[in-house]
C-alpha cells in the first residue's frame, strides 16, 4: 500500500524553457463542459488498456487485450471487459467516486457483475460480445490468436473454466479514489466465495501540456485471495471465515493468496494437466525451510539468508517450464556460487540433465533431452527436490 495517496503537482521541464506546473483537474467538476466523466475514462483504458499498471496490480494477468465496452449481464452492463492471451478475463467499472459510501456501491456493483458472467459459457460470452461490439461476425479467438502461445481449443477451454468456477480480476477505476479505502477489506470478506481479486485504481489526471493530458495511476487497495473459506451462517446473517489452520501443515496463519496465484496454477493446469496438485504439495513442503512461493506472471521461489539477502531457489513458469539461472546469480552476490553450483547439479541429476554453462557465463540445469527442465520431471522427485532445495539453503546461510 503507497505510504499516501497525496499527490504532488508534476512539473514539466524542458532544457531552455520555462517550468510548467501542471494542474489536477477531476472529471464532471464545475466549470467543465468537455463531456469528460465516465466515458472518458472507460474509453481510455479501453483504447490504451496499457495505462492500468498491472505488472503491480496482478503481474498474471497482463498484457491486457481489450475486448468490449458494455457488455450487457444480468446484473447491468459491465463498462470494460478485457482478456490476457492465456484467457485470464477482467472486469471493470469506471466511476466517480467522492465517498465512502459510493465505493462501497461500486464494489457490490462489480461482484454482481461477476456472480452474473459465473456460469456462463464460451459461447454465452461471445454472443455478448458480439453485441456489445455491434459485430456479427466478431470471434475472440481472432482477437487474441496473434498474442498467445495457444491453440483455439485450449484457450477456448482456458476461458471456459474461468467463466466456470467465476475466476476473474476485477477492477474500479475512478479519477479521484478518497482516503480510507483500507475500511473495504472487511466489507470485501463477505464476498469472498466469488474467487475474484479485485483492485481499485486511480488515474489522477493533469493538464497543461500543449492540450494533452498526463495520467497517473496510482493503486489505493489490491486485494487479497483466501484460498479456502468456511461460509457461516449464524443470528447476525452469513459471512465467510477462513479456515482453521489445524491439519494445514507447515503455515501458522490462515494462508492468503493474490489473484495471480489461482491464475497461475489455472494456465499451468492448460500447459501441464495434473501437475498442479503435486505443486502446492511440493511448496507446502519447503515453508520449514523458509521458502516463500511469490506468485506473478512466474513462480518464484524465494527465501532470505541468515544475512538478509533475498535469494532464488529457481523459477517456475507457468508453461512447466524450471529455470535455475537466478540461483546462480544471487548465490554469486551472496558470494556462495559453488553451492549454486552444487545445487544445479543435484537438480540435473534427479531430472537425468545435466548442467550448461552459456557463453555468457550463465549457468543453469537442463533436462535430458537438453532444453529447459520440466516441472513434470522434478515432482516425480519432489522429496528429493526439496532436500537438494534444503542443502542449498544450509550452504549459502
């Protein structure tokens, strides 16, 4: 969370002119007369979806490929619709929030929108979009094609188990999110069972720069994921808990997850079915050793050493794919390269590889037919892996 949400006046400098400050301005003030409220808004991340910062809202699901305006639900038209090339789906909602209690309104607003596109068939949302867009002929597989290392069956299946268990990233975006957004976070407990993450976005706009207008985003509240609840149901109404951490083996707290962890696993699961389960198994196993998943577009396994160094014991993609480049290279900063070295040997063996060393100086492990190592040939060996994983931190400590 940003330390403020305060914003500075940008200054705008250039070499043998004089400095222009610029000015805050919000849309639908007194005074304006240019048409700019939520329209405006909506038809800009729509036509530039590549201002809403998702490397640091949720790094899985981008690049952002803009599908439709007004997609018509049960629940109303949702403003903006987008999909990743690996199918991840993200609603939005554009609004000129001024009060506590129209974020509240909004946020309702969005997950009604998500209960009303759960459930839906591929084909259910297509024809929407086809509405939406005015466009008979319109195919989202067209859309995407281009930007996606899959075929049409599997990101049409890949879109169809998100609609299907209501996986979605949701997002309100406004020009001017007050104070005391963090009050949200119970209120969006209530939800929970939709699946959803959902993040509220500000784009605090200027001008002043020859006509044109410079966005800033800024991110008030990113949500977290509990991975399971418990719905209650008691004189007070219906809540849902998390669970209790008797029998989850190897955390103290009930374990809380972003929106990129569910979307990982869900793309690992269209590259390599069934190897999911065997994952989470395996990095319940390395909490002892203080090893922390960090979910983003990639899996990395990170830990910090007796001296506060942050380090990698590798890095899984969400293809199946095990690179242990960046274990060399932060072990070599930590000064300890030769248990990197032990390390991708260890590994190597257990997925019948061997080691490569580029002629950049890199190094990592390989698998027996020579390319990247493969998360299906380690979890085979997942005790094995983790005792490699356990030496490794021992030595570098």
């Amino acid at each position: 969370m940003p330390p403020s949400s305060k914003h500075g006046s940008p200054i705008l400098y250039k070499a043998g002119q004089p400095i222009t400050a610029l000015r805050n301005f919000k849309l639908g003030e007194p005074g304006r007369d240019d048409g700019h409220r939520e329209e405006f808004l909506q038809r800009l991340v729509h036509e530039r979806p590549d201002v809403i910062p998702m490397e640091e809202i949720e790094p899985a699901f981008r690049p952002l490929i803009s599908v439709c305006t007004e997609l018509v639900t049960q629940a109303g038209s949702i403003d903006n619709v987008w999909v990743t090339p690996h199918g991840g789906l993200i609603l939005g909602e554009c609004k000129l929030i001024r009060n506590p209690q129209s974020r509240r309104e909004v946020v309702a607003q969005v997950l009604d929108y998500a209960r009303a596109v759960k459930g839906w068939h591929f084909e259910d949302l297509e024809a929407a979009v086809r509405n939406a867009r005015k466009e008979p002929s319109f195919s989202l597989w067209a859309l995407v094609k281009d930007q996606t290392d899959l075929d049409e069956e599997l990101f049409v299946d890949a879109v169809t188990r998100r609609l299907r268990s209501g996986r979605f990233m949701l997002l309100v975006i406004s020009d001017g999110i007050h104070e005391g957004v963090e009050a949200l976070a119970g209120y969006l407990q209530l939800h929970a069972g939709v699946h959803a993450g959902l993040a509220l976005l500000d784009l605090s706009l200027w001008e002043g720069i020859d006509g044109g207008i410079l966005v800033v985003p800024r991110i008030p509240l990113r949500t977290v994921l509990i991975e399971r609840g418990i719905v209650v149901t008691d004189g007070t109404g219906t809540r849902i808990d998390p669970p209790s951490t008797a029998g989850n083996a190897g955390f103290d707290s009930p374990r809380r997850v972003t929106a990129s962890e569910p979307e990982f696993y869900a793309q690992l699961d269209q590259h390599q079915p069934g190897q999911a389960e065997g994952l989470r198994a395996f990095l319940t196993s390395l909490k002892p050793l203080g090893i922390e998943p960090e979910f983003a577009r990639s899996l990395s396994l990170r830990w910090q050493s007796g001296k506060g160094a942050t380090l990698s014991a590798g890095t899984i993609e969400p293809t199946g794919s095990i690179w242990l480049l960046k274990a060399v290279t932060d072990a070599r900063l930590a000064g300890n390269e030769p248990a990197a070295q032990k390390y991708l040997a260890a590994v190597a063996r257990l997925a019948g590889g061997s080691v490569k060393r580029y002629d950049t100086g890199s190094v990592d492990a390989r698998g027996a037919d020579g390319r990247s190592l493969r998360i299906s040939a380690l979890t085979e060996h997942a005790a094995e892996w983790r005792d490699a994983i356990a030496d490794f931190v021992k030595d570098i400590a």
